[in-house]
C-alpha cells in the first residue's frame, strides 16, 4: 500500500510538471531523479551553457594570427572549454538514468544535446592539435539552451513550425520578386550604371540576381526612394514600377503575412495545449488506479488526505478537507476518476489567514464618518473624474516648465505644485479611510499611486526647508520623479489599465523572445566573425566604425544595426564586394528571420493576449477566487481552526 501510494503521488507531479521519469525504484535511479528533477542542477548546466558562450568575447577568430596570443592563454581557454564538457557529460550520464537511457536517446532535444557535446569535443580536439582551421562548433553553443530550457524550445518550435505552413507565402513573395525582377532587367540593365558603364554597386538591375537583392531591399524601404532616382530621371512613368512593388509587397504581402502567422501560432498553440492535457490525464488516470486499488471507481477522504499530506507536508487537515470538497462533487465523499482530474488545480491553492479586526486607522475612522458612503464616494465617477483632470493639469503645468524663467513664474509653477501635491495627499488620505490598510495596499495601482504620493511629498517638505538647493544630482532625480505623476492616468482609466496589464502579462512572452533573438545574433555573430572580419577595405562604402565582424561585441553592433533596418543594406553591399556576391545570403536570412518572422510572430502573441485581457475585462473576470472556509461544513473530522474562529481563505491564481 506504501508503494502505491508513493506511485500515486510521483504520477500526481508528473501530471504537474508534465514530465515523465523512469518508474524503477533502486537506489541509484531513486538519486538520480532527485538530482535531474532540482532546479539548481538545471540551473547550474545553463549556467555553464551561458559561460561557454562568452568564453566567445576572448577566444580569436581564426582569420587572426594565432602567435599574436600565447600558447598559455590559448591552452586556458581551452582547458575550460573542457571542463564544461565534462559538465555536459555529468548531465547526459544524471538524465539518462533518471528517464532510462532509451527514452534519453528519443528525445530529439536531449539526442541534439549530445550531438552537439560531440562536435564541440572534437573541436576542442583538433584545437588542441594545432591545426590552423575554424572553430566550427562555437555558432552551436547557444543551441545547447534550446535543449535544457522548455519555454524556449517551445517558442523556437513554435517560429520554425510555421515555415512549412508559409512556403506558400514565401513562393508568392519569390514570384513577386522573380516577376519585377525579370521586368526590371528589361527596363532598367542600362539605367543603373556609372560613369564607365560598369552596374552601380549601390544596386543594380545587371541580371535576375542582382535585381531580386534591390528589389529585397526595396521591400524593407531602406533604399527608398533613392532605388528609384536612376529610373525617375529617365521618365517619371517608371516610378510606378517601384511604387507598385511596394504597394503589393510591403502592405499587401506582410499583412497578409501577419495574420497566418497569428492563426498558425493560434493552431500550434492548442496542439501543444491539447498534448500536454493528454499527458496530465494519462498521469492522473495512473495515479488514480494506484490509489483505487480494490478498483472501486471512486476513493475517499482518508486516500486524498494521505496522498495531500505527501504532496504538501504544510497543510493541515481542514485545508485537505476544503480541497476535496471542492473537487469532490458526490455529497456521499466519494470522489471518482472525473473530481479527481482536478487534483493539479487544487495543488495551486493558497491559504491566508483572515482576521475580523480592521486595522486601526479604519477603526478610528469609522467613528467620524460612515465606511460605506466614503467608499461609494471614492468609487464614484465624478471623483475619478476629478482626480484625472488633476493629473492632466499637473502634466500641463510641468510640460510649461522651461529653462530661466522669471521669478514670478517659478513662483506660480512652485504654488501650483504644492496644491497638486496636497491634493494628491488628500486623495491618498480618503483612500485609505475607504478601504483601510489592507484593502489600499492589496491594489497594485494603489501602491504605485502611494509611491508617487509620498516623492511628492518628500520633495516638497525638502523644499520647504531649503534643502533643495544643496542637493546636487540627487535633488536633480528627486525632481525628475515628479514626471511620474502623469503616469497616474494609467491607474484612472480603464483602457489604459487593460492595455499596461497586457503590456504586464507580455514581458515574460518578451523575454522568451529576446533570448531566441540573442541566440540567432550568437549564431550569426560567430559566423560573421569568421567570414567578413574588419569591412574597412570597403572603399566604395562610407560605414560607421560599428559596421564591423572583428570581435563579437562589434558583430553583434553590426547585427544590431541590420535588425533595426537602418542602412543595413550598405553593410551587406560592402560584405559582398569584400568577399563574394553570395554572402548577400547570410544578411537576407538573418533579416528574414529576424526581422520578417520573428517580429511578426511576436505581434502576433502581443495581438493575442490583448485579446484575452479584453475579453476578460469585458466579463469582469476576477483574478483570484476566494472561498471563505468558515462557511464550509467541517465534515465531521474533529478539526478545530486555531484561530479561534477567525477564519481563513484560500487563494488560487
């Protein structure tokens, strides 16, 4: 019974992590699925996948003399690199045993991982002989991270997953290209030429290749309009050639572009949903079985509760007894396969301690003036109103601030903040007399409001006493803060509210796909760095002294500069004069999936979740649900609350 009771538990965390791990119980495995499943274990691999990327910033390219480093510097680097294979190595052999060696090896993630690890070995092997050749294993570095981190391989594969579904996007776009690009020969081979009637380097219509790389680039509107200036001279009827282009191309094509990004992420979305529902079933069901097995179809109070008290140690037995009421919908307790499908929910609950005495200051308050009416007075809209309009005049008053102004002036912008200021005082002041202490810090716009109220305050009572003029740069941000009031309005309005709180729920999305972004500018960076080196022998380009591949600081610049669109063609021009006319590949690729499907996926998901909070707004959805035990029936068990009646209640986010 102790064994099925422990396989019911381990089967419960796994529906919760939505992971499976191997169900043998000998000792060696029992300590290796401690190990792989601790978060500091994982954390210490990415730490190591982390450092073995910037060991980048000191190891040379190898178009560089090695003898300019020594063979002691050289050898260190090296020596770490090292060492954090053997990390990896630590990690393979701590995972295989955990999930068996099998299921280690039909993982694609955890097959690329040691794919990889292989590779970077031998590199470090043939760097070791001294064999003058590229280090092709540093653009895979940061791939190892993809494999370790769920989110953002599930983010990776949710971009890479739409390539399939937008091949036919893409052969329009490359008819787009192929059919102006043939017209473009056929008109313009003659046009763009120099002086000796050798093709511009600046673009050129030369043949079909050349003419689809303009064309590329007119689609991004870097070149425009000065693409256009060679044929405009010669007509101004050609014009319509290139507006045309850019009519289909830029406003058509990535609109439409757009939104099949959004449904095929939508679509990719659910599955991946729906898989993970499937798993957390499967576990569920197992666990289920173990405990049920006399094969009754349903388990009572005593199983849940041991199975509870093994999950959660911290609970007490009335906390145990609210969740299986909550889940358990026989009035008899017993709880079948469909109640007990929300165990996993029910593991998120949280439980508070709720006393029945107000804080002192509502207590006080309360003999002066009815709670409820100055809370429906705060509530109401005239005083949200009212407290707007103070907003916007204070923003009024600080944009009409302006450098040596005269004294009477400072005078009436210094009055007119001290009655901005006591007013915003007294607004926080009837709040707090409204919802007390605890309802007035339990909003988060409260606390912001409070913050600013109380920098207001400080800076005028350090005016007030002369402290201002002794300050020196602290004064200076003091006074800057006061810029924060405007952001007031965020807290007042209630679109503006929706569109923070998706700004809110969007940065970890962002997050997620900044780290995707920074290992695609790794991967270039690297290549880059081995390919084009210093673009100063460019002489027919005037490029800034950041458009350059010789260390990774200045690739990443470079790589920058190409993801904001900014004169990113002249650097792809100069790398192709340098080198050869396919290098255009590496900039188009990198801008194609940088700035066309990276960006558009992630306004896809910005769409998406300003949708949902929306949505969610409009049907007034709370963010927490609360049930107050106390009007639960205690069920007979003979607990007490040791509170002594105070009551508690539970919060799920």
């Amino acid at each position: 019974e102790g064994e099925r009771l422990h396989l019911a538990v381990r089967h419960v965390r796994d529906a919760a992590s939505g992971k499976r791990h191997n169900a043998a119980y000998g000792s060696l495995v029992n300590a290796a699925i401690q190990v792989a499943r601790s978060k500091w274990f994982i954390s210490f691999i990415i730490f190591l996948v982390v450092v073995h990327c910037l060991l980048a910033i000191f190891e040379p390219p190898s178009y560089r003399d090695l003898h300019d480093f020594s063979y002691t510097y050289l050898s260190l680097l090296r020596g770490i690199e090292c060492w954090i294979l053997l990390g990896y190595s630590f990690f393979v052999v701590i995972k295989s045993i955990s999930i068996t060696f099998k299921r280690f090896i039909f993982s694609w993630y955890y097959f690329l991982f040691c794919l990889i690890m292989v590779v970077i070995a031998v590199d470090v092997g043939v760097a070791f002989s001294g064999l003058a050749i590229p280090r092709f294993s540093r653009p895979l570095r940061p791939i190892l991270l993809l494999c370790l981190v769920q989110t953002l391989r599930n983010m990776a594969l949710s971009a890479f997953r739409t390539l399939p579904r937008l091949l036919d996007l893409f052969l329009l776009l490359l008819l787009l290209l192929s059919i102006y690009g043939i017209i473009g020969v056929n008109l313009f081979s003659n046009i763009y030429v120099n002086g000796d009637d050798e093709p511009l380097n600046t673009g050129n219509f030369a043949d079909i290749g050349h003419a689809m790389k303009l064309l590329f680039v007119l689609l991004t509107t870097e070149n425009y309009p000065a693409a256009m200036i060679p044929a405009f001279r010669v007509s101004a009827w050609f014009s319509i050639y290139f507006v045309s282009f850019l009519i289909l191309g830029l406003f058509i094509f990535f609109a439409v572009l757009e939104s099949v990004m959004l449904d095929v992420y939508m679509s990719e979305y659910r599955d991946r949903v729906l898989h993970a529902r499937i798993l957390e079933r499967r576990a569920l069901i197992a666990s289920f079985r173990n405990l049920d097995y006399m094969r009754r179809g349903y388990i009572d109070f005593e199983q849940f509760y041991e199975l509870m008290h093994k999950l959660r140690p911290e609970l007490k037995r009335l906390h145990i007894r609210l969740m299986f009421q909550t889940l358990c919908s026989d009035p008899s307790g017993r709880m079948g396969i469909m109640d007990y499908f929300g165990v996993v929910d029910v593991l998120q609950l949280k439980f508070t301690k709720k006393t029945r005495h107000r804080d002192i200051f509502s207590r006080l308050w309360s003999y002066l003036m009815p709670h409820r009416k100055l809370r429906k007075f705060v509530d109401s809209q005239p005083f949200r109103l009212a407290v707007m309009m103070l907003v916007i005049a204070n923003t009024i008053t600080l944009m009409l601030q302006r450098r040596n102004m005269p004294k009477s002036e400072k005078a009436v912008y210094a009055g007119c903040d001290v009655a901005f200021t006591a007013l915003f005082i007294l607004e926080a002041v009837l709040k707090l007399c409204a919802y007390g202490v605890r309802g007035y810090w339990h909003s988060n716009w409260n606390k912001f409001d409070f913050v600013i109220v109380t920098v207001s305050a400080v800076f005028l009572v350090l005016d007030v006493f002369g402290l201002l003029t002794r300050g020196g740069n602290a004064v200076i941000a003091l006074r800057a803060m006061r810029v924060l009031r405007t952001v007031r309005l965020v807290s007042i309005s209630k679109w503006l509210k929706v569109l923070t709180e998706s700004f809110v729920k969007i940065i970890p999305v962002y997050l997620e796909m900044f780290a995707i972004v920074l290992i695609m500018f790794y991967f270039y960076a690297i290549i880059g760095m081995e390919c084009f080196g210093s673009l100063a022998a460019a002489t027919s380009y005037v490029l800034p002294e950041t458009a350059s591949f010789e260390t990774i600081g200045f690739s990443f610049l470079a790589l920058f500069q190409i993801f904001t669109t900014s004169n990113w063609h002249e650097i792809m021009y100069a790398a192709t004069e340098l080198t050869s006319r396919f290098a255009a590949w590496y900039f188009i690729s990198f801008f194609a999936i940088g700035c066309i499907l990276l960006i558009n996926l992630l306004s896809a998901l910005t769409l998406e979740i300003f949708m949902v909070q929306r949505k969610r707004m409009q049907r007034n959805e709370p963010d927490k649900v609360r049930i107050n035990i106390k009007a639960m029936p205690r069920g007979g068990d003979g607990d007490v609350d040791d509170e002594g009646g105070a009551g508690e209640r539970t919060e799920r986010r």
